[in-house]
C-alpha cells in the first residue's frame, strides 16, 4: 500500500499546485504520506490527516520526522461517522 501511494504522490505533486488552499483534510489518509509531501513543498498550507485510530502511531511519526508537526496534525475517526470541518479541500 505504501508503494502505491508513494506512486500516487510522484505523480500528484509536480502536476498539481496546492499553494491556494491553506486548510487540507485527508481523509482516510492513513500513514499521512501525501500531507507529508504536499505540506513539505507547500509551506503555506496546514493539514490534518484523518483515519482510523490504528493509524496514529506511524502518522505522527511521519509528521514528526518531517518536521511538520507545526502545521500538520492527526485526528482519529471514521468517515462513516462524520470529518473533520473547516476544510479548503478534502482529499480522498
């Protein structure tokens, strides 16, 4: 799984400019690996990454590891239930 989104990023981040929203939610975003890579080379926007609570532990770690930690953030929960608020753009 983690191939396949580091393929999904490659080809996502060069194509699309992220630079007009300034609050994204991923939701499902699981290990937080496409936040970490459009907050890294958009410094002006702010993430929340939203999964599952199993999801947390290797999410934070990413987060932190990036040195992101000040403008992203991880929130448990189910997209059944309800997502976070607030948002520019949602991605799913």
């Amino acid at each position: 799984m983690t191939n396949a989104w580091m393929m999904q990023v490659a080809a996502i981040i060069p194509v699309f400019s992220f630079r007009r929203y300034r609050n994204i939610i991923d939701v499902g975003g699981g290990e937080g690996l496409m936040m970490a890579a459009i907050i890294q080379k958009f410094p002006d926007c702010k993430g929340i990454v939203f999964d599952l609570s199993q999801s947390s532990d290797q999410a934070l770690k990413i987060i932190e590891k990036q040195g992101i930690a000040d403008r992203c953030w991880f929130i448990a929960g189910s997209f059944f239930e309800t997502i976070p608020e607030g948002g520019d753009l949602y991605i799913y």
